[in-house]
C-alpha cells in the first residue's frame, strides 16, 4: 500500500533540491506525484518549493479538482499541465516543472534542445522540443505540450520553463536535472564557437544501448525503428519545423539557423533512409 506520507516528504525534498540548484525562484515550480488512476498528490501555490512541509501537499483528483488539503493550501493552476501529461502517457508516476535559468534561456530565445552532443543526453534523454507559448493557468499550455507527449520525456516551455515526467518522482527531477545540464553545456560550447556534434554512426551506436538498456519512457531511438517513418522524431528534425507544424517554434533572431536546421533534417533523414 502507497505511504502517502513518506511520499509527501519525498515531494518536499525534491521541492529543496530544485530550489537549492536555482532551478526556481520564490514561488516557482511545481511537482506533482501518481498515487492511482484518481488520486494525485502536488505542490500547492503561493509556496516556496524550497521551504515546504509534508502539510503543505495537496490531493487533486484526475481533472485537478481538490480533494485534499490543509488550511488555506490549494493546488497551483498549472496543475492542469501535470493531469494532461499523466492522461497521456500512463506510465507516467510523476510530473516536475521548474524553471532551470540556462534551460529557460534556450527556451526563451526558442532554440530546442535537439543538437546530439553528450552520450549520456543522447542516451537517456533524446530531444527536448519546445511547446508553443501558452498563459499561464489555462489550457493553453497542456493543449500546447500535448502533442508531444507520447515521443518525449521533456519540454521546453516557450518563455516559460520546463516540464519533465518519468515513472516516479526521483527519476522526473532527474529528467530536470539532465535537461538543464544539457543545456548549460550547450550554451558554453556555443560559447566557445560551437559544439561538435556526434556523426550518424555515433548516433546509432548510442541509441543501440539505449535499446539493449531497456529504459523506461519515450525516446527517440524508439521511435525510428518505425520504417513507415510515420512517427519519427529523432534529434533536430522532429523538434523543429515540420509540414504538419508539429513541433515549430517561433522564429527569433536567436534561434538556430535555417542552415543548421538543414542540416540536421539531413541527418535525420539519412539515418532514416530516406
């Protein structure tokens, strides 16, 4: 039977670590954690995720509506986003939003996190993309991740943060934790005139441990086993532009260039045999 206590603690602790990690600042963020089909346990609003105690965690139901809580506490709006991801995706145990500044940063000036750079993010990762800007506390935003829920385990929320999910708590910040490495090695090696990026073999190499690992989640290494293509998403091409629109992100003067995105759509597609 679920320690619904011992796992409140554990949404406090991680509410620390995110804090502690500047990953939020005052009020930012929320977690929330899969107890059944029915029953979800999450972070309340207007709380430092930093300084909260096992009182402070709010039961919602499916649809987010409160069925649990003390005092005054009440569950943040953004709640919607967390029960969209776990209506999606039922292997999904538990939903981390932050807002991780070198993260936020990629996804203010809209450039995804798609360039295969690091074995341990090409491997346990895969892409993050960027879900279209959405307001705050409305259906904006889960309508905008939704599409890309059953190919990745990450987002980047334009302008706004983001949004990591796995089979249980420990493992979704560590989503957030991988992200935001990522996307500070990233920005350093742009700095530095440019990261090198794995060639396709490379690629392939990496994706064939990802499949003898068994990992849980979505991946893009699963996903290009599809012959039809139907379904790719594989680093760069599924995570920018596409004929559908699935995927595009806004255009910015910062965003990647239309000649790197050439470029990786060509490698994608040359590892698809296309």
């Amino acid at each position: 039977m679920v320690n619904e206590y011992e796992i409140k603690k554990q949404i406090c602790e991680i509410g620390k670590r995110i804090y502690n990690r500047n990953m939020v600042a005052a009020n930012d963020g929320n977690i929330s954690v899969k107890l059944n089909d029915n029953e979800f346990l999450c972070t309340p609003t207007g709380v430092s995720k930093g300084f909260m105690t096992p009182e402070y965690i709010c039961k919602v139901d499916a649809q987010g509506n409160l069925l649990q809580a003390s005092g005054n506490f009440k569950p943040s709006s953004e709640i919607k986003m967390h029960m969209r991801v776990y209506a999606k995706r039922p292997d999904v145990g538990a939903v981390v939003h932050a807002h991780p500044t070198f993260a936020t940063a990629f996804a203010i000036a809209g450039i995804p996190l798609t360039q295969p750079i690091m074995p341990e993010a090409v491997i346990a990762l895969g892409c993050v993309p960027i879900a279209e800007y959405g307001t705050p506390s409305t259906m904006e935003i889960p309508d905008n991740v939704e599409k890309f829920l059953p190919y990745y385990d990450a987002v980047l929320l334009e302008s706004h943060g983001a949004l990591t999910w796995s089979v249980d708590l420990l493992s979704a910040y560590h989503k957030m934790e991988s992200v935001e490495f990522y996307a500070e090695l990233l920005y350093k090696a742009k700095m530095l005139g440019g990261p090198k990026e794995f060639d396709r073999a490379t690629i392939e190499k990496l994706y064939e441990i990802r499949r003898k690992m068994g990992l849980p989640g979505k991946h893009p290494a699963d996903l290009c086993q599809n012959k039809d293509g139907s379904n790719c998403h594989n680093c760069g091409g599924g995570c920018h532009t596409a004929p559908n629109g699935v995927g595009s992100v806004s255009s910015t003067p910062s965003a990647a260039s239309p000649e790197l995105v050439a470029e990786i759509t060509k490698r994608v597609l040359e590892q698809l045999g296309k």
